[in-house]
C-alpha cells in the first residue's frame, strides 16, 4: 500500500472516527484492500459539479467526515470573506440516500460556527436552492446531490451569493480552506439550534410566481389546455415542483408516472436515474403511448436538468438529445422575443463550448450576441452576474440537457424548461405544427447541425491515470488531418492559445483555463476532449454540419451526418 494512502488509513484508525467506520475499514483491509486505496488515494475535489463521489468510508467518499470537513473549510472561508458581517447559508436536499443526512451534518457544522443556516425542511430541487440563495440574501448555498449519477453517489454544490456555483477563485480557495481541517478536532461539530432556520412555503410560491412569470404565450396554452403530457421525476425532486408549475401555466391533463413519483434514492425503476438514457424514459414512454400523449417530461434527481419525447411524423414517440431541446427552446426564445417587440440590442443569450453551433447561428441571425463559456452551468451563471443590470438574459444551455430562462435562478432548471417546453409545444400545436416539424424546420433554415457524445468510462486511480495520458497525447501530437479533413485550428483552453495551424498563428483564448482541447476541420467539424469533472470519464463530443434543402430530405440528410460522426469516431481510434 502507497505511504500516504497508509498514513491517512491509520489516521483514521486511530482518531476518534467513530466505531462503524473502522470497522468498516478494518474489513477492508482483511478482505479487500484494492477497495480501501480507492477509498483513500486522494481527497475529493471540486469539479465542474463541486465535490462529489461513491458514499462510504475514506477521503475519497461521501460521508460525515467529508461533509463536515468541507462545511468547516467553507465556513472557514466565508468568514475570511465576510469578516465581522452576519453570515448566512441556504441548504437544500434532493432524494439520494443520505441527502437529508448530509444536510443536517452541514447544518451543524455551520451553525456551530455561528453562521445563519437557512435549512429547507423536505427535499428540494437544486434550482430553488440557487433562488433561495438569492431570495434570503445569503452568503452562500449548499446542495447536498449527485445529481443524475448511479445510487451510489452523493455530492455537495456548494453556492455563492449570487446563486451560482462556485467559480474561480472561489472553489479554489474554498477547497484550500478544506485541505487546512487536518483532523476531525478541527471540525465544530455542535449544531446551534437558534442559528438553524427553518425555509417555510413562502419561498416556493416565491419562486413559482416567477417562474409562472416567463410565460410568453398564455393564451396558445389556454386554446391547448388539454394538450396531453406526461411527467417523470425519476424518483427525485421535481415532484415537489414541476406538476404545481405546470399547473399554474394552464396545463389541465398532465400525468404522472406514479411507480416513479416515489423519492427513492434506490432509484429501483430505473438502472440510472439519468435522462441522458433512453432507458430512464422507459415508463414515461410506455405511459405516453397508452395514453396517447404529446409530449413526455422526465427531470433527474436534483431537478436541473430534462430530457424529453415527442411525437415524430409517423406518430411515434423519439427522444430529444440536449442539443435539439435546447436549440428548439432558444429558436422559441429569440423568436417570440422578436415577436413581442422585446429585443431591443440589450440582450443576450449564452451556451458552453461543446454544445451545438446552430443556437450560436440562430442568435446571429436574430442580431443577439451569443456568449461561449467552459463547461459547466456555474460559467453561464457568472456571465449572467458579469452582464447585471447592463444587459438582459434571455436564455442558455448545454448540452447535458440543462436549459435556463430568466436571471432569478443561477443554475440550469427543469422547472422553468419543463414550463416553457410545454408552452413551446402548446404555441405551435395551435399554428397546426409539432415540435419534430419545427425542429425540421430549423434545421432548413439555419443549417443542420448534429451532433454526438462519447464517453469512456476508466475507474479508479488507474482510469485516472490513462485519462490523463491521453489528454498528453492529444495535445502533445494533435492530429493533422479527421476523417480526410484538414485540421485547421485546435484551442488548447488549459495552455489558452488557439492554434491556427492554416496560417501558422497563435491567439490567447479569454476564458479560464480548462483541461479541455477542441480540433476544428476544413469542413466545420468540431471536435472536444475533456475529462469530466464529476465522473470518471473522458468526453469526446463530435460535432458536424451539412445543409438541409429540403425538408423532405430530413432522414437521408440525417443518415449522412451520422455516419460522418461515425468515421471521425473511427478515425480517430476511438
């Protein structure tokens, strides 16, 4: 066993852990040893996500010490930050086994070092954890979640007092102040129960009331009232939020998928509770075609992000990747923006970089500036803060399925996409189209854009290791030529230089640095590598682009795309 990985196991022995804990780690070491590094080979770091990981014993996991120790080293830096002030945190909590846990043991930690916690008494999603920041005026915001990853996981975002997640140098220097809680004895532990709020239910009529307010078209939703949906929580938190949401819209047949209405952090209906994968939506699909509906919702764990079905043109129900949600909602935006009279040349809307060009193409042609920020919603998030009170947001995205509208939330929100995707689908329902005509049609108009994700998956210190080696790799020796095409430019966003390699020239990239490389060809194709921030993979998203003449000519055009993706994957030994 490594020296430092022994030292941190005997630390943990021999400190006053409690006694489940070491006996947990005293099996390990008698039966499964390989378990035990991977338990304790590193400290959990923030990512794009915050901190986030397996729950069990160790630095490497989710459980009281991490918790604590993070709280602590949170609690440390919000005093550096607010010295002498009254200092307050919202916590909120999502449906994961040991959320409700976690969030007490935050809420301990931080009133026993006399900050103000404003603790909301039921599960809530992650996009009325960024409002109530705002709302109460708080400091900070922690959510206890993993999001959309497998039962295994927990996670912690933590939030500034803008209700966006931790940017630079805010992570940082929080996560600098955790790695000082050296032991258990550096951690208060106490709770103050004066210090210890209750959030009661006027906040959620807060935060609906505004949600309710960025309807655009009540009266397409009141001539298609009965326009048939069907809702997914996925066993999370959108049940507490989603179906008053769509109610007070004007949805009147909106049905729930009950085996999945249930909070389970066992997630026992789904093998993941991801709206990435298809077979999450297993149940909602099923429901909507014995049901006969329109359109299906399904919302992951936390409630930031949504996948949805619709109806194609032969009547059956298709899933949407994040990228055709999102370029939809946002065509819906700017347009009805335009339509309304609302653009006046103060707005703007903001993507990240490995989400599709065309939403970048679309606002150029609506004359609105489009910003491209790293991956991760905390970067839309602190553009929308950079822009305050100069211009006005009128929405953004990315890929992963997260959408958002508005600037009283600062992270992606299902709630508000779900509202608006419904409204979306109701406006053009009553002009006699479907949504997969209108997707059509945008193709048609702006260019057919498409795209694709691939992730490999590479566990442990191992995996770590190998994705690192081929982050080396590929900046190292990039490639000259994908799939036939001449490789013009690589932005190297960890070095922040653009390579353009036509004309041998070198420019500084104006974002934060980022482990993240994109390779651009000779025909538009975009290509990104990025390790994950929150999961043990390595992400290459493809990008390509064609022209769409007709709109008859969708499923052939579609093939070519596809099969373009398919030789660039190859091509590149993937």
């Amino acid at each position: 066993m490594d020296k430092l990985i022994e030292e941190r196991v005997n630390l943990w022995l021999n400190d006053d852990y409690d006694e489940a804990t070491k006996q947990e780690i005293r099996n390990f070491l008698q039966n499964n040893p390989d378990e035990l590094v991977e338990a304790f080979y590193r400290d959990l770091e923030f990512g794009t996500g915050g901190l986030r990981g397996i729950m069990g014993v160790g630095t490497n996991r989710m459980n009281k010490y991490t918790v604590g120790a993070a709280t602590q080293g949170l609690a440390n830096y919000l005093k550096k930050q607010f010295p002498g002030q009254d200092i307050s945190v919202a916590v909120s909590f999502d449906s994961r086994n040991n959320s409700q846990y976690f969030a007490d043991i935050t809420a301990d930690v931080l009133s026993a070092n006399d900050i103000t916690c404003h603790l909301f008494p039921a599960l809530r999603p992650t996009p009325v954890l960024s409002f109530a920041v705002r709302h109460l005026h708080c400091q900070a915001g922690v959510m206890v979640t993993a999001s959309h990853n497998p039962k295994e996981y927990n996670g912690y975002k933590v939030y500034w007092s803008d209700g966006g997640q931790l940017v630079p140098p805010h992570d940082k220097n929080t996560i600098t102040e955790v790695n000082l809680v050296k032991t258990i004895h550096d951690i208060q532990w106490t709770r103050k129960a004066e210090k210890v709020h209750t959030i009661d239910s006027s906040l959620d009529a807060a935060y609906l009331n505004l949600v309710h307010g960025l309807s655009l078209h009540p009266e397409a939703i009141a001539a298609q009232k009965n326009l048939k949906i069907i809702y997914t929580p996925l066993h999370g938190t959108g049940i507490t939020m989603v179906p008053k949401a769509l109610e007070m819209y004007g949805f009147e047949n909106v049905s729930i998928v009950k085996e999945q209405a249930v909070t389970d952090g066992n997630f026992p209906t789904v093998k993941s509770p991801n709206p990435e994968e298809k077979s999450a939506l297993t149940l909602a699909i099923a429901q909507a075609e014995a049901e006969k509906a329109d359109l299906v919702l399904a919302t992951d764990p936390d409630a930031d992000r949504v996948g949805i079905a619709i109806r194609n043109d032969k009547g059956e129900m298709i899933l949407l990747n994040g990228n055709m949600t999102g370029s939809l909602l946002i065509h819906y935006l700017l347009s009805q923006w335009k339509e309304l009279g609302k653009l006046n040349g103060s707005q703007f809307i903001v993507k990240t970089i490995v989400t599709t060009e065309l939403i970048e193409r679309m606002a150029f042609c609506f004359n609105v500036p489009c910003e491209d920020v790293l991956t991760g919603f905390k970067y839309i998030a602190e553009k929308i803060k950079e822009f305050e009170g100069k211009k006005t947001f009128i929405g953004g995205g990315e890929e992963s399925y997260g959408y958002l509208a508005g600037d009283f939330v600062r992270d992606k929100d299902a709630v508000i996409a779900c509202c608006l995707i419904a409204e979306m689908t109701a406006f053009y329902a009553a002009q006699g189209k479907s949504l997969y005509e209108m997707l059509i049609e945008i193709y048609h108009q702006y260019g057919f854009y498409k795209e694709e994700l691939l992730s490999l998956t590479k566990q442990g210190k191992s995996g770590a290791e190998e994705i690192a080696q081929m982050m080396v790799n590929f900046r190292n020796n990039p490639p000259k030529e994908i799939n036939g095409q001449k490789v013009l430019m690589m932005k190297d966003f960890q070095a922040g230089i653009s390579y353009n390699f036509e004309k041998g020239t070198q420019e500084a990239i104006t974002l934060p640095k980022s482990n993240v490389l994109q390779f651009f060809t000779a025909d538009l194709s975009k290509i990104t590598v990025r390790p994950s921030g929150t999961e043990p993979k390595i992400k290459f998203y493809f990008g390509v682009v064609g022209t769409l003449p007709n709109t008859s000519e969708y499923e052939s055009t579609n093939a070519l795309l596809a099969e373009k993706i398919q030789s660039i994957i190859k091509d590149l030994g993937l």
